[in-house]
C-alpha cells in the first residue's frame, strides 16, 4: 500500500473508533450509574460504582418498569408480526404481478413515507374515540402498523425484484399455486429483509412516544417510553433507580440488533441492487 492509502485508511480506523466511542460510552454510563447509590451518583458522577447495587434494578422493575415492559413487548411484537405479514404479502404482489394501476398503487403506499405522524395526531384521536379503541392496546397498535408499512413494503418490495423469477416458475410447474411460492419460496428466501424490515419496526415502535402518550391514559397500559416519565416522577430523589429503569428499557433493542445484525445488514445491501 502506498503511504496515501495507509494514511487514509488510518484516518477511517481513527474515525469510527471514536464514533463507536461516543456511541458506546453513554450506554456504559447509564449502566454504570444504575448500580450507584443516590449520594454516590452525585458526588462522583464519572466513577466506577464501589458498591454494584443491584438492587436498583429491581427497585425499578417493581416500581412499574415491568409492567410497562411487557405492556412494550406486546405491543412491539403484536405490530411487527402485522407489519411483516401485511407488508410482505403487499410487496410480494406489486414486485411480481402485474396490472393496471400497479404503479400508482405503490406510489399511493409510499407516500405515506411523507405524511408525518404530528399531522394526523388530532384526527386520529377522535377517530379511535368514534370506534371505540380509545385507551386500548390496539390504539396503539393500528397507528404504528399504519405508518411502518410504507417503509417495510419499499424495502421488501426492492429485496424481492431481485429474486430470480425461474424460482417461481419451476414452483409453478410443479403444482404449486399463488399462496405456496409466497409461502415456501419468496418468504425463506427474504429472511434477511424480513429481519431488516423487523428490527426497524420494532425500534421504532418500542421507541415512540407521542402516540403511546395521547391514544393511552391508563397506567397499566402505558408503554416504557411514558412509564419511565412517570417513573421519573414518582422517584425524582432516586437517580439510580432512575437509570437503571432507562438501561432496562435499552437493553431489548440492543439485544436485538446484536442478534440479527448479520441478516439486517444483508437485506440492507442486498435490497439496495434492485428497486
């Protein structure tokens, strides 16, 4: 390598490392903070806990964090398996059938990517009030699935142009119908923009909080971005338990992303030839 590349190369190394650094460190503050006591916490911030209290955690989880987890979880998985299986079927159809109005159809989908969630606060509020879904698991649920599934459609619809159409005919030729090549081909196929299309769902939805703090009034139905508000003011002298509520709420969504990196970024790249 000639000095100019290794000095280039230096410069990339030398800037990720301090991007993984300003990434990383503030996720080890919080966990390192939410083993403090309240006085320790204050009087050195920056330190390494002398004493691991563990028992903020549980502190925290008793205090509502758990509930609010769950109520998280329910509501995070029960609209990614929606968003994947509606948005899979769609992208399916507009990536291999073809018919009068297709195009316009998808753009009619995808300009929902331009239609900010602020706008239709006021409209959808009344509108769960009209029906009935008002401070309920679904008035949450149908919002997120309606406003993920113009992305996860674009980015499977791009994965799956690129599948190789003689796969579908030799299925075809051996009797299977519609439904079976979607089911047995196009879906094993797609698992690494499904996982793709899923941990954005999920961050997402896990993160929101606009939406969870208008359409849901009711404590035990809250999700964990309102509940640590509240959490924040019921232990406003407690900033351990305070952050050892935020990193439990953390710990999901990296957990997820270490687990499915490897197909994430595959979908990612291999979505991106086609579109």
């Amino acid at each position: 390598m000639t000095l100019r590349n290794r000095l280039f190369q230096s410069v990339v190394l030398i800037w990720f490392l301090l991007y993984s650094i300003a990434v990383v460190y503030p996720l080890i503050w919080l966990i390192m903070n939410g083993l403090k006591s309240n006085r320790e916490f204050f009087l050195d911030t920056w330190s390494l806990p002398k004493e691991l209290l563990w028992s903020n955690y549980v502190l925290a989880w008793n205090a509502g964090v758990g509930r609010f987890f769950f109520n998280s979880v329910f509501v995070t998985v029960v609209s990614v398996l929606l968003v994947l299986v509606l948005g899979s079927m769609a992208a399916y159809g507009l990536s291999r059938f073809r018919f009068k109005g297709a195009n316009v159809l998808l753009i009619i989908i995808l300009s929902g990517l331009m239609l900010a969630p602020q706008v239709s606060l006021i409209s959808l509020y009344k509108m769960l009030q009209t029906i009935g879904l008002y401070n309920t698991y679904w008035a949450l649920i149908i919002p997120y699935v309606a406003f993920q599934l113009p992305f996860a459609i674009f980015l499977m619809r791009s994965y799956f142009l690129s599948i190789p159409r003689e796969l579908e005919e030799s299925a075809v030729m051996d009797g299977c119908n519609t439904f079976k090549v979607y089911w047995h081909i196009i879906l094993p196929i797609g698992k690494p923009i499904l996982a793709s299309a899923a941990l954005l769902t999920g961050m997402n939805v896990w993160n929101e909080f606009m939406f969870a703090l208008v359409f849901v009034e009711d404590t035990a139905l809250r999700t964990i971005p309102v509940g640590l508000m509240n959490l924040r003011a019921q232990l406003n002298t407690n900033f351990g338990v305070q952050l050892a509520g935020l990193a439990i709420s953390a710990f999901p969504m990296i957990m997820a992303f270490m687990l499915f990196q490897k197909q994430f970024v595959r979908g990612l790249s291999a979505g991106s030839v086609k579109g």
